[in-house]
C-alpha cells in the first residue's frame, strides 16, 4: 500500500482487537517516530501494552474499546502544526502496516508514568493504534475543495490531488478550519481557522501532512 492508497484507506477506528502488534511493525514504527522527532524536534513516543489510558469512563463514553497502544503526541509547547504533520506521518506508515489508529484529544486518562513530557513540553493528544475490529467509515464531504482555498485563475491538478487528499484528513469532529493559499504558481500558504473547540493548528499539521502526499512535494513550496 502506498501513502496515497493509505491516504484513501485510513478512517478513525475506535475498537480493536486483542491482537498484539508484530515486533518487526513495531520496529518499523519506532524507526519512523525516531526520524520524525529527530528532524521535527519533538517527542512523540510509542507507548504498547498499556491498558490504562483507555479504561476510564471517558474512554468508554467515547466509543472505545480494547485500545492497548498508542503514541503519545508530546513535544514543545505550542508546536501544535508540526505535531500534526509528523504524528500524521507515523498514522499513514501504522495504515500501510494493516493497522489502524484514531487521534484522541480528550477521551483518554493521562498516565505520566508510561511517557517522557519535559520542561516546556506538553501532551497535546494521543494516537490510539492497533487491529481494528472494523476499518470504520468515511465521514461524507460535503464541500468541494473550492471552499477550503484561495487561487487565482484556474486550478492546477497537482494543487487539486493535494487538496483532496487534505479534505480526508482527520479533524478535530471533522471541523476543517484550515484554509491553503496558491501564490506565485507554486508557493503554498496553509493557515489555520479559528474554532470553538480547538486542536485547529493541529487539525492543520495532519492536513499539510496530506496535502503534501496529494500534491507531491517536488511540485511546490511551503510558503
């Protein structure tokens, strides 16, 4: 599976199996949270076999179930896009492993002494991760790529497979508060909305992490 089938193919799952997580998956998982944390200067940390987070009331209000591992998105305060794009990163390669995942914000009990937060840092959300017992369902979209971005003139298609791959990102109860900007022919601005209820600029990171995929890096530049 490529990133872009698992693009396609990735939807929120929230009840797993008991089926552990083969050693090798978990290498290849660990080798990629190590580059992402390396070149993002984060901290994202794989955390397995691990009960707790997920049996609280909360959890189960939420929907889930049999979630024994998770990453824990941690890194400097405030780096809220970049944990998006990288955690996002490591969901995309979890998807093209046959696993599945979901970003939780709130349903969860936080458990200090199964990951590292320093000085500076904060615990902005956790990716749960594991077999599925389903591969869950895509939300329906009900706006065209038009009302997420701004461009001058027609629509090059390399701009037009980013985006799309930007609107099946996950957010936040699917609120899409993100906005990508063409300017100059090739120079892509990605701004955050606001929102009621937050994890905006995370919203953000997990779709410039799509948008990238969709539109192939080589094709332009952040601006």
């Amino acid at each position: 599976m490529t990133l872009q089938e698992a693009i396609v193919a990735r939807h929120s799952v929230r009840q797993y199996l008991e089926k552990p997580i083969e050693s090798e998956k978990v290498a290849q998982l660990q080798t990629l949270i190590e580059e992402c944390n390396k070149e993002g200067q984060l901290h994202l940390q794989l955390v397995a076999n691990e009960p707790k987070a997920f049996a609280s009331g909360m959890a189960k209000y939420g929907g889930f179930k049999g979630v024994t591992n998770y990453i824990a998105v941690v890194g400097p305060k405030g780096d809220d896009v970049k944990l998006g794009y990288y955690g996002e990163k490591v969901v995309l390669l979890a998807q093209t492993l046959g696993l599945n995942t979901c970003w939780v914000g709130l349903s969860y009990k936080k458990q200090p002494d199964q990951y590292q937060v320093l000085d500076g840092e904060s615990l902005l959300a956790v990716i749960a991760l594991g077999y599925g017992a389903t591969q869950g369902t895509a939300h329906p979209q009900k706006k065209g790529v038009e009302h997420f971005c701004h461009i001058e003139g027609a629509m090059p298609e390399w701009f037009r497979r980013g985006m799309e791959a930007a609107l099946l990102a996950p957010t936040a109860v699917n609120q899409q508060r993100f906005e990508f900007i063409l300017h100059d022919g090739n120079r892509v601005e990605a701004k955050a909305k606001f929102s009621f209820i937050g994890y905006a600029a995370l919203d953000l990171g997990i779709a410039k992490c799509h948008f990238e995929i969709g539109a192939v890096e080589e094709n332009f530049n952040w601006a």
